[in-house]
C-alpha cells in the first residue's frame, strides 16, 4: 500500500499475517509521501494540479484498523500502518543518466536465497542490505540523496498531513454483479424467477454481441488502488506506526 500527501505518493507492502482482534488477512504495500498542491482557479472553482515536487515517499506494513479517540471525543476509523526494516535509497536516477530525475527505495529485508542474481547485484551495488520491493519516487531534484540513504517516516510526515495512499485490495475471489458492481436485486416474493440475476446484456441481432467492459459478474478484489486525501491522525514512534 502506497500513502501519498498531496501532492506526494508512497507503497507499502502488507503482512500475511492476521490478528486475533483483526479480521484481515492479505498482503500489500502501501506508500506514504508528501504533497505540495499548485492550486489555480477556473470558472470560480479550484483546480489542484498534482506536480513532481511532491518529493520523495516511504513503504510500510498494513497491520488493521482500529479506532482513534479524537481530542474533542469524535471516534475516527484509522488504518495502522508498521514499518519493517527497509526505505532505503537504492539507486538515484537523473537527466544525464536516464533522462528523468527518480529516487528508488527498498523496503523489507528478506534473506539472501529470496531474490535473483540480478536483484542481489543491483542492491550490492548500492550498499543496501537484501529488500524483496522496490518503489520508483520520480521528483524534480534529487539533491540530497545518496545510494543506501535510510527514510525516516517520522521526519517525512508530520500529524494533520494529508496522504495520498496506494495498494493492493483485499481479494474477494468470484463475486456476482450485485456485490461486484452494486447491481439492484430482483423481486424476492413468490412468482419472480430472477432474484439476483445479473438481467440484460445488450440487445439482440444489432449489434449481436456484448460489448467490451460491461459490468458483469467476475473476479472481485486484488487490485491496485489509490486513495487521496487521507488525514495522518496519529505519528507513534515507539511503536513505528502511522495512522
């Protein structure tokens, strides 16, 4: 799962693990990263245009969700976020090499047998320890970075900052359209033979076929998503989690 300030990105990667309090189960990555918004007007409206200086995110561990006491007493949903051993620079791109400014970090140490050749190399090459994922930032400068640079998401993030967060949902295997797609149900009395059947899917000899993209039943879940404008409520750094 990827958190994002607007105007800035970040994935973090899920455990597999479950809670006994937690009724979860799946495994993502999220990221987390600051955004400066370039607001201008048009039509008396405000445009917010999101922009490179957004900077650079971190990846993190979905742990659940719980609830959060306000201090005026409003309770508050929040998603908890852990970070394992990891966001470290793996490799700095810029105009010269690549033709784009980028900064790639590594997020989550797993043995040495894990990962191929090819990615052992890559990260020796820039110092770091073995990371199963790597995530692209792509910014305007890359001035002060330095391959095998460790992110502090403490010092990215401040409480009240909004977040713009990316990840993989949660699996729901095949799924009818009226889960799937919000359908309305058919008549549940006595007489009607089509409680939950999905109903039309075009019509008959023109065009004589059913078109691309219509909503039917199908795989639900396992997609990447990206959710803007989340409130960070809560920065607890004895327990290196953000919520």
């Amino acid at each position: 799962m990827s958190i994002i300030s607007s105007p800035f990105s970040i994935s973090i990667p899920c455990s597999n693990s479950s809670s006994s309090s937690l009724s979860f189960s799946t495994s993502f990555s999220a990221q987390f990263v600051k955004l400066r918004q370039h607001q201008r007007k048009r039509g008396g409206a405000m445009v917010v245009k999101m922009s490179l200086e957004a900077g650079v995110g971190v990846m993190g561990t979905k742990l659940g969700m719980m609830s959060f006491f306000q201090p005026n007493g409003e309770v508050v949903p929040v998603t908890v976020v852990g970070f394992k051993e990891g966001n470290i620079v793996t490799q700095i791109k810029t105009d010269a090499t690549d033709g784009y400014n980028a900064v790639q970090v590594g997020y989550r140490r797993v043995r040495d047998r894990k990962l191929t050749k090819p990615e052992m190399g890559h990260l020796e090459k820039a110092g770091a320890i073995p990371m199963h994922h790597l995530q692209e930032f792509r910014l305007q400068s890359v001035d002060g970075f330095e391959p095998n640079q460790r992110l502090v998401f403490d010092e990215l993030f401040n409480e009240g900052d909004l977040v713009d967060v990316s990840g993989t949902t949660i699996g729901k295997g095949f799924q009818g359209g009226i889960k799937r797609h919000n359908f309305k149900r058919g008549p549940m009395s006595h007489g009607s033979k089509s409680h939950r059947q999905l109903g039309s899917i075009g019509a008959g000899t023109t065009p004589g076929r059913v078109y691309k993209g219509k909503k039917m039943p199908g795989r639900m879940g396992g997609t990447n998503r990206k959710t803007r404008k989340l409130k960070i409520v809560k920065i607890d750094k004895d327990l290196n989690v953000i919520m």
